[in-house]
C-alpha cells in the first residue's frame, strides 16, 4: 500500500491557502475618497505625500520618494547616488532579475558576487573580492526579506569609500539589530507590486537618510525639477516617475495592518523553521542573529537529500504538490539570463567610460548555482498568514514524503 498522495494515497492537505492581498471596504472607502475629493495626482494631493512621510519614517529613513514601481525605484536610487556611466556596482546573482537590469540601465556594470550558502544573502567576503578601481556601490538585497549582513556590508563600503543601495523590495518592515532597512545604506528601494508584502498593485519608493540623494531623487522622478524650483525649469535630467494618489491611498490604508501582519509571519515563519531544521536532509535560510525582524516575503528552505535519497528537488517537490503543499524552486542565476549576452560593441558594457570588457558567459558561482540548480524550496509570504495549522500541515508533509522517500525513489 502507497503512502504518499503522489502514488494514490491520502493528502496530507486538502484545503486552500490565504490568498493576497487582503482587502476590506476601508480599502474601497480609501479609493472612492480620493476619486470624490478630485484630486488625483500627487502634486496637488495629499496622500502620496503623507505614505512618504510615514513610510519613510516606518524605516527609520529621513525622506521618501514614491516612484511607479521597484525597478525604477532602484534605477533613481542608483542615479541619485552618483553612479555613473562605466562605474561597477557589486550585486547577488540570487535574486529578481531588477537587481541587476537596474544597474545596466543606469548606464553601469552589474559585477557579480556569490551568495552565502545558508544565509542567501551576498557573502560580504565575496563583495570585498569583487571590488575593483571601478568599483562604485554595493547593491545589498535582502533576499526572502531577511537583511543582509549590513555590519560587514558598511564596513566594506567606508574602507573602500563605495555607496550601498539597500534593495528591500522584499523586506517591508525588516530589521537588522532593530533598524529598519533602507535606513542603513545610503539609499534604500521598495516594491508595491501585487505579490508584495505591502501593495497598490503596482508601486515603489526609494527611503534615504541623506538629504543630498533624496533631492536628487526627487528630482530625477519629478522630470527633472528642483525644489523650489520654476515648474519649467529642469536643471537635472529626469523622468515623469510619479505615482498616483489612489496608490498611496491604499498604501496608507493597507500599512496599517503591516505590523499585525509581519508578527504573524515571524511567528509563522520561526516555527515552521523550527520543525523543519529537524528533518534531516532540509535547511531552511539560516537567520542571522542580528535580524530583529524578517519580513518572510519569502521563506526558502533547501533540499540536501538528494546524495543519500537519490531522490532530486524536483522529484521531491512533485511529491509534496501531490500532498497539497505549494512549493515553488524560484530563481535561477541571473548572469545566466539571456539580457547578459549583451552586446559588448555598445553601452553599458562596451562603454567607453569603462574602458574594460565583461563577460558573464564563463562566471560560476557555486553556491547561487547549487542553490537555483538542485536545492531551493520557496513558500511565499501569504502562506504565513495562516494558522499554527497551516504550518503543521505543512512540515507533517515534509516528514511523510521523507518518510516515505523509497516510493518515490526514481
Ligand atoms: C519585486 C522586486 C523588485 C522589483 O520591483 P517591481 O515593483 O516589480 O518593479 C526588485 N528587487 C527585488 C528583490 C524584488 O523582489
């Protein structure tokens, strides 16, 4: 007789998951004030003003700037820095394809560097050994929602005098030793896109606590415009990145609940964590002790079976699908994407400021590769807002199908 669902037996888990986002009337109420109240565009608003004000300052950040979404919020981020044409920034291959298509549209090199196994986070030593004379910023992603090492990260940026943009798109109300992140490097990067932990659908902002780079972005996303300034005056080179006041309106309206929402995700993501890391062959992220809060966008745990089971992720996964978990394998490489075979006879990489050639066709990075390639299991952050249960349901799957790994063994 089979045990696992996945060759006719009985499913660990019949029921559906919390689904995203959550909304109610207050969210409806927020919209149809701002449609009634006629004012719909930021410069004669209020709201997209007052989420900058109060996000900013949910992240222990100075200034805000609201920007149509993530990606262009790290494009102005890296702008309104001073990365220029030519110039490197150091970046995790583990990660959202904008963490580096950012970098090259703003005219720079995105120069890989390997992650930490357990961590996932950008190994701080592979950064130092990554820094070249064109090195100019260290782009810090908090993969999954969980900071990276932002002590060896700053310390590495003062040595060798580099900026650090913090991409958080994934860390909403993320700590690192009780700090918010986007507070800590010079400039820090939000998405409100749908599968984010806070949303409007589409969205971003750009947190800094310096007063020079928050002008200059606010200016980069208001076409170029200084405060102060004549309307048609444009002394900086910019763009029309504002976002709309229906946006911010629910923004200000869904933060709210953010608080609520990101203790429960820790209490989740803690105890979930907890029953796995007791299952032999599973590691889920190893959690820095010096994270106060992670915001489990996502919580990735890896597959170390597969030697002694001779049982592979994929396999494993099918298994798990048929017991009603729903786990994804997430990114692969980025250097690995089709966008860097890009064409070194024009910018960024064949620009004359940088005056060097890179190719990404022969990189290895071990550890991202082995991450992507044959270990990564993701559940996303809705997952978290369900019960104790729910995260019972959940690792009791895991101990069957390991269990039980025999019927499955290809
Ligand atoms: C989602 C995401 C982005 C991009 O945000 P968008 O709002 O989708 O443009 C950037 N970096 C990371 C790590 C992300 O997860």
């Amino acid at each position: 007789m089979s045990k696992l669902a996945i060759n006719g037996g009985p499913k660990v888990r019949e029921g559906s998951w919390p689904s995203w986002p959550i909304w109610d009337d207050s969210d409806c109420q927020a919209v149809v004030d701002v449609v009634r109240s006629g004012q719909w565009w930021s410069v004669g608003g209020t709201k997209v003003k007052e989420f900058e004000e109060t996000f900013a300052k949910y992240q222990d950040a100075a200034h805000g700037i609201c920007v149509p979404n993530g990606t262009i919020a790290l494009i102005v981020a890296l702008q309104a820095a001073g990365i220029k044409a030519g110039d490197e920034v150091i970046v995790s291959p583990y990660t959202f394809i904008a963490s580096a298509s950012s970098i090259v549209q703003a005219n720079a090199i995105p120069i890989f560097a390997d992650i930490d196994p357990e961590t996932m986070n950008i190994s701080p030593a592979a950064v130092e050994a990554a820094i070249t004379d064109k090195t100019a910023a260290i782009m810090a992603v908090h993969i999954a929602g969980m900071p990276a090492d932002m002590d060896a990260i700053m310390e590495i940026a003062r040595k060798y005098n580099l900026k650090v943009i913090e991409d958080a798109a994934q860390a909403h109300g993320a700590r690192w030793r009780g700090k918010g992140v986007g507070s800590i490097g010079d400039a820090g990067t939000f998405s409100f896109q749908a599968s984010k932990n806070l949303t409007s659908g589409e969205g971003g902002i750009i947190t800094t606590c310096d007063q020079q780079i928050g002008d200059m972005a606010w200016s980069i996303h208001n076409v170029g415009r200084v405060k102060g300034g004549e309307w048609y005056e444009h002394p900086v080179m910019g763009c029309n990145y504002r976002m709309t006041e229906f946006q911010a309106a629910i923004l200000l309206n869904q933060l709210k609940k953010l608080d609520a929402e990101t203790a429960r995700r820790n209490e989740n993501g803690l105890y979930l964590a907890e029953r796995l890391s007791k299952i032999d062959g599973i590691k889920p992220q190893k959690r820095d002790d010096r994270v106060t809060t992670h915001a489990y966008h996502l919580f990735i745990t890896r597959y170390l079976a597969e030697e002694k089971t001779g049982v592979p992720r994929d396999v494993f996964m099918k298994a798990m699908a048929a017991e009603g978990i729903p786990l994804s394998v997430g990114y692969l490489p980025l250097y690995r994407s089709g966008m860097f075979e890009l064409d070194q006879n024009s910018c960024p990489l064949g620009c004359g400021f940088y005056g060097k050639t890179v190719d990404y066709a022969d990189l290895r990075l071990p550890n991202c590769e082995k991450l992507c390639d044959s270990e990564a299991m993701w559940l996303t952050q809705a997952v978290f807002l369900g019960s104790r249960k729910d995260m019972d349901d959940i690792a009791d799957a895991f101990e069957k199908v390991m269990d039980n790994i025999n019927e499955i063994k290809v």
